[in-house]
C-alpha cells in the first residue's frame, strides 16, 4: 500500500472537493453599500434553528452572491459585477454553503483543532485562485461594495472546515496501485486514452478525489438529518427568486 499523503496535501484535496464557503459564524446583518456598489439583501437560509437566534449561522443572500459571483469569476475573462447569475449556480452555492455552515458547527462541538495563520494565508490564496487573480477578486469585491473583511470570513471558515475534515477523513485519499490498476481495467475514467503507466497518478488523483468527494457528501448528510435548517429562498429556473 502506498504511504498516507502528507497532510498538507490532505487540505488542497478538500478545498478543491468541497468548494465550500461561508461568511463568518452567526446572525449578522448586510454589509453596507458603498458608491457603484450594491448587495443583495435579505436571508437565504438558517442553519441550527427555524429562525435566526444565538448560536444560529444565517446565511444571507449576499454570501450566495458573493461566493456564487467569486466561482464564476474565475471562468471568465473578467471579474463579474452586476450580472444575473444562473439559478442552478445560486442553488449549488447555498447548498455549499449549507454543508460548510453544518461541518464548522460539527468542528466547533466537538473543539477541533483551531487552524492557525498560514492555513487562513493559504485559504485566502485559494480564494484568489477561485476569482481568476487577486486583483480580480479585489476588483469584484469593489463591483459589489463588499468589503475586504468578507473574504477574510471566508477564508477563517473554510479552514475551519478544512482542519475537521483532515482530522475525520485520514487516509480517506490513500488509493493503492492495485485500485489504480482494476480502476483503469474497468474504464469510465477520464483517461481512456491514455495508457496505464501514462495515467497512473493522475488516475490515482481522480479517483482519492472521487473518494473525498463521497466521505464529504456523507458527512454533510449526516449532520443535515440532526440539524434543523430552513431555507428562505428558492432559485427558481427562471432566474427569479421565491
């Protein structure tokens, strides 16, 4: 079998698999607007209760925006703005952000180990990287009049999940050659075209990823069942909202 990865590449594994993130924990209210900026106000959803209280996280429908808008802006060949974003891209986001807010609640029962700054450094980098650039998320935050603050919410709460994960999912991305090989004999892999030797670690990439992917999805299934969480806005097909 081969070694346990090292966990410092346990967490660039998770964050790619979650792409979950939320704004820091608890009720608060919208940012203000600044000149040529604007942000969607109201709530999107309660996690933790029916209605927003202590030690309840709101997730308002400026985090789905937010985050929705930094995904897309690193699809494109500019920082987004004022357009109107694809519903099911808004429903993707805020069931991110659903699962996110259920993990860090789970981390901060159960007292997981709190990250430390250069893993909130590398989660910042990371959002970055979502955006397209630094200065393209930074360009972003000015459209939308969101202050810099937000992104460092972000990146607090996405290590925060992060860290738990890595502690709860050890060896979950271990996959030995004997998987790769029977993984590659059976196909319905991306690399098909290749041939084994070729292929091998990036196949056995996709396939710890694909494993992540499914440990994760349980978990947030898991925690879901014993949460109470009330969604307040439906992303309708035809970009409205309800």
């Amino acid at each position: 079998m081969r070694p346990t990865p090292r966990r410092d590449r346990t967490g660039p594994a998770l964050a790619a698999a979650l792409a979950l993130v939320l704004c820091a924990p608890g009720a608060h209210a919208d940012p203000p607007v600044v000149s040529g900026g604007f942000r969607v106000g109201g709530i999107a959803a309660v996690v933790g209760s029916s209605a927003p209280g202590p030690g309840v996280d709101v997730i308002l429908r400026s985090d789905v925006d937010l985050r929705a808008r930094i995904a897309l802006s690193g699809q494109t060949e500019r920082a987004t703005g004022f357009e109107r974003l694809p519903p099911a891209l808004l429903r993707a986001t805020l069931d991110q952000l659903i699962g996110e807010a259920l993990i860090a609640r789970e981390a901060e029962r159960v007292r997981v180990s709190s990250p430390g700054e250069a893993d909130f450094a590398r989660e910042r980098r990371r959002l970055e990287e979502e955006a397209g650039s630094a200065a393209r998320l930074r360009e972003l935050l000015t459209r939308l009049g969101a202050p810099a603050e937000e992104v460092e919410a972000l990146a607090r709460r996405r290590a925060l999940v992060t860290s738990f994960l890595q502690a709860n999912l050890e060896g979950t991305t271990v996959v030995t050659d004997a998987e790769v090989e029977h993984a590659y004999g059976e196909g319905g892999h991306p690399f098909t075209d290749r041939a084994l030797d070729e292929a091998r670690e990036d196949l056995r990439a996709w396939l710890a990823r694909r494993s992540l992917d499914r440990a994760v999805r349980r978990w947030v299934s898991v925690l879901r069942a014993r949460t109470t969480v009330r969604v307040l806005v439906q992303y309708d097909g035809d970009g409205s909202e309800g």
